[in-house]
C-alpha cells in the first residue's frame, strides 16, 4: 500500500505543469504595466491620488516614495516604467533592495540584477524580450519592453 501511494504521488508530481517562467510583461509597477495607453497611465496614477505630468512621449509623477516615469509610444503605449525610490530615511537603502528581492525573487541576471523570461547561455537577459532591472546603487526600478532596449 505504501509503494503504491508513493508510485501515486510520483506520478502526481511528474504529470504536473513545469513551472512558469518570470515574465516581467506581467509586472506592474504601482498597478502599471507595460502596454498602458497613456490615458489609462493618467488615470491610474490620478485614482491613487497622485498628479502625473503628461507630455508627448512620457509621463511623470511624484509618488510617496520616489520619482515615476512613463516612457510612451504612440504605436505601444508604455515601453519602460522607471520608479527611483529615494529611500531618505534610516535603513530604507537596504530595506528597498531586499524588498525588490522579496517580491520579485532571484534575478536571472546578476549584474545589473535582471529579470527576464529566459537568459542566453552567458546567463544574460537578452534585450529582445521584456526585462525587469534593478539599479540598487540609485535604487531604481526599471521595467522595459523589449523594444525600448537600447
């Protein structure tokens, strides 16, 4: 009885899905997301009580906690959402890094610490997918489409 609850559970086991891989087109920052049209940019930010300034090609607003900006296409709408935090006060320059860790997990890319669906062999995101960095030494957040990519 034993082996056959043990040959059950490895069955379970092996016949479930394969993990997903982190997508960082699904992240939102702030409840952006890559893709938002610049009117659904302002009207979240507005809804969260923050006053965005829009201009042709961006979109920025201050936060509580640091400075956003919006980088539009008119074709895509938001190809990068930057958040700098600015982590004034005691202990917020190493609590926001572990944060960032804690939600997003290990990056796939170690220098600078990046997120992306799948890394190349070099064990680097490639820029023609969507990537999530963070800049601990600015304590920025950067989270681009693949076509914003220099």
């Amino acid at each position: 009885m034993r082996r056959m609850g043990w040959a059950m559970a490895l069955v379970a086991l092996l016949a479930a899905s394969p993990v997903q891989a982190f997508d960082p087109s699904g992240v939102d920052i702030i409840g952006l997301r890559l893709g938002m049209q610049a009117g659904e940019v302002a009207s979240c930010l507005g809804h969260q009580g923050y006053k965005p300034t829009l201009t042709a090609t961006a979109i920025t607003a201050d936060t509580r906690d640091g400075q956003l900006m919006v980088v539009l296409s008119a074709e895509r709408g938001a190809t990068e959402i930057r958040y700098v935090f600015r982590g004034r006060a005691a202990g917020e320059s190493t609590q926001i890094p572990a944060s960032v860790l804690n939600r997003f997990g290990e990056p796939d890319q170690a220098e600078p610490p990046t997120w992306c669906r799948a890394v190349s062999p070099e064990r680097t995101c490639p820029s023609t997918q969507p990537t999530l960095t963070f800049l601990p030494g600015s304590l920025t957040l950067i989270l681009r489409s693949q076509a914003a990519r220099p």
